[in-house]
C-alpha cells in the first residue's frame, strides 16, 4: 500500500500544475481514489477540487480531510528521476505529499464500517495564491456537502521528521499583499521642477512604513511589512518619471490588528501623496486568512498524536507563513498541525526541497486517529 502511495507521490511531483490550472492533478487523483470505492466523487469544486466521499451513515459528523492540488512557479534544481518535467514549475511546498497521505486515506475507508458520519477526502485548488479555500466555499456543491470538522497538515522542515507540532489560537498568520501605485507628471530630467516625480514619496513610503513593523512574535500586535517589489520610471535618461510603483507583503496573527494595520498603510499613503502632489491607488490581493485552531480540534490532534507515539511540539504562536485554510476556519470547527520533515530538509519554497516519502505513513495514521475519535465517539 506504502509503495503504491510513493509513486502516486513521484508521479504528482513529476507533473506539476500551477495555481487554477490543476485539471491533470485532479485528473490523477479521482483515477487513484475511484479504485477504492467512495460513495462519491464531486468534482469542479470551485474550480478543480474534487471531494471524495465515504458515507456510513447520516447519523453523526461530517469529517474533512483536505490537502492541496497547486504546485508553484519555481524551476526544479533537484535531479532524482522523478523530478519535474514542467519548466519553471515544481512541487516546492508538499502539496503532492499532502495529497498522497489524503488519497492513501481511501485505501483505508474502504474497510472502515463506522456506524455513523461521514468522511470527506477534500483536494482543494489554489492554496498557493489565497483563493481556492475561498472559492470553495462559495460553490453550492461543496456547501451541500454539510461539514461539521475539518482538519489539515502542512510539512514543517527544520523540525525533527515525524513530529506532530500544535499550537493554540492559529496554526498560521494573517496575510495579505498589496501594490501602492503612485502617478504623477513626466519633466525633462534636466528640469525636474517642472514635473512631479514619485522618487521621494516612495522614499518616504518605505521609511514610513518601516515604523508599522512590531517584529516581536509574543506581542498580539505582532506585524510585518515585508517591501517585495518596487520600480520606477524606466531607462530612458532624459526623462524625470511620473509612476512609481511599490509592493508589500503583511502579516498579522489575526484579522483584527491586519485591519488597523491596512487603515494606518492608507493614511500614511494619503498623508505622503498629498504632501508630494501624487495621484494613488492601493490594490490589496493574494489574500491568506488565519487558520484558527478551536480547542476541541486541537485536542483530538493531540490525542491522536500521543495514541501513535509521536512527539509533541507546542509551539507559543502561529507559523509566519500564510495559509488559506483560514477561510474555512471561518466557518467550520477546524484545526491544523505541523508534521515535522527533518532537520536537515530543505526549506518550503526552496529549489532543493523535496516532499520525505516517510512522512506518508505518519500523516495517514494522525489522521486515521482522528477519524477514528470522531466517529467512534
């Protein structure tokens, strides 16, 4: 059964698919889950998830497990046989070991005789880019699909492999990103006076900004203003610009200070374009609400874990990294946990990582576990 999961693994690591275009992924998981007999498949869940079904009973909960379909837009570096035959794209953040642990979840349904509930094997599109959580909540086949929980795993290197890490409050940040387009009036370079350039407010911006940061993890105001992006003008040397341009990722703990803090980034834009005579426009995007972690949730992942043996990591505040199962945790009780992939292993989002086969096996029996839990109870 392992081995069948491994190179399901190899095979989705292979041929990856980006944000909104994951129809092949999909395509390869419902050929992999069709052959263990779920009730159900839906399929074209805000745009190409797919739920996979096993029902024993209305009597009892609905159970979700979900994972994610998109890989990302970064060249493989890695030369195992199984590396990525998509130029520019790769499995960089585990999505295809997600994915493998969900799928090797119907290997084992297929046995289960639970005498009550439902579970829901959920391959969720566009994790990578803040929309696919959201858009599955928006279509009526999934709000059919009657959830009462939902659980998730997110790989976690640098932390020892097999380790279950749990955290109250959130599992991840607040996130969200925005571009700040500045627009005045082109001069002769050799006249400056007679235009308005956007140089000095975007030198103001970046200071001004700057003061928002409160980098310290343990204070509820935590945030950080990371400057990603920023150009001006172009390489044309008789010309004193009239655009500038700047993006900013933000994060927060948790929805309330990130909305402060998108009210004071408008004011100082406001105060700096009015003092410099700019024209503006804030555009907020690629946004990642934070994955809250309800008590009675977190509780069964660590029942689970302590019952498989695992170690358990408690970790004092979320991951800094955003993740867009927040937006289910706006609706449903939910929970996430970090599964440790090794100290040694590459980071997330980095050209040499690459998905430890042996984190399949653990996944699968967390989640069993807290299956089991529910609807044994």
């Amino acid at each position: 059964m392992l081995d069948r999961l491994i190179r399901l693994r190899q095979e989705l690591h292979q041929h990856p698919e980006l944000s909104q275009r994951e129809m092949l992924t999909a395509q390869r998981i419902h050929s992999f889950v069709s052959a263990h007999q779920p009730s159900e498949i839906i399929t074209k869940i805000g745009g190409e998830g797919l739920a996979v079904c096993y029902n024993f009973s209305e009597l009892g909960p609905t159970v979700a497990i979900r994972c994610e379909l998109d890989a990302l837009p970064i060249k493989e570096e890695n030369q195992m046989p199984y590396r990525s035959v998509v130029k520019g794209v790769s499995h960089k953040c585990g999505h295809d070991g997600h994915m493998a642990i969900v799928a090797g979840l119907s290997q084992w349904l297929k046995k289960q005789t639970f005498n009550k509930g439902k579970i829901v094997l959920l391959f969720q599109p566009a994790e990578e880019i803040g929309k696919g959580a959201y858009d599955m909540l928006q279509d009526e086949k999934f709000i059919s699909l009657g959830i009462d929980y939902m659980f998730a795993l997110h790989n976690i290197p640098g932390e020892k492999m097999h380790s279950i890490i749990t955290m109250d409050e959130s599992f991840s940040a607040e996130v969200i990103s925005c571009s700040i387009r500045l627009e005045g009036y082109e001069s002769h370079a050799a006249e400056p006076e007679k235009g308005i350039s956007p140089a000095v407010a975007l030198s103001k911006l970046v200071a001004n900004l700057s003061q928002l940061n409160v980098p310290e993890t343990d204070d509820k105001n935590y945030a950080v203003l990371t400057p990603v992006y920023m150009t001006m003008g172009e390489q044309a040397y008789g010309i004193s610009p009239a655009h500038g341009e700047i993006h900013y990722t933000i994060r927060t703990w948790s929805a309330e200070p990130m909305a402060e803090l998108r009210s004071s980034i408008q004011q100082k834009v406001e105060t700096i374009c009015k003092e410099e005579q700019l024209k503006f426009e804030i555009e907020w995007f690629e946004h990642f609400a934070a994955a809250r972690n309800i008590n009675s949730c977190n509780n069964l992942i660590r029942k689970a874990a302590r019952a498989s043996d695992f170690n358990l990591l408690e970790r004092p505040h979320p991951f800094k990294f955003g993740e867009d199962f927040g937006w289910f945790s706006k609706q449903y009780k939910t929970a996430m946990f970090g599964l440790g992939a090794g100290v040694d292993t590459p980071s997330l989002h980095s050209r040499t990582y690459d998905f430890p086969d042996e984190l399949i096996e653990t996944g699968m029996k967390m989640f069993r576990e807290i299956i089991s839990r529910l609807l044994q109870s």
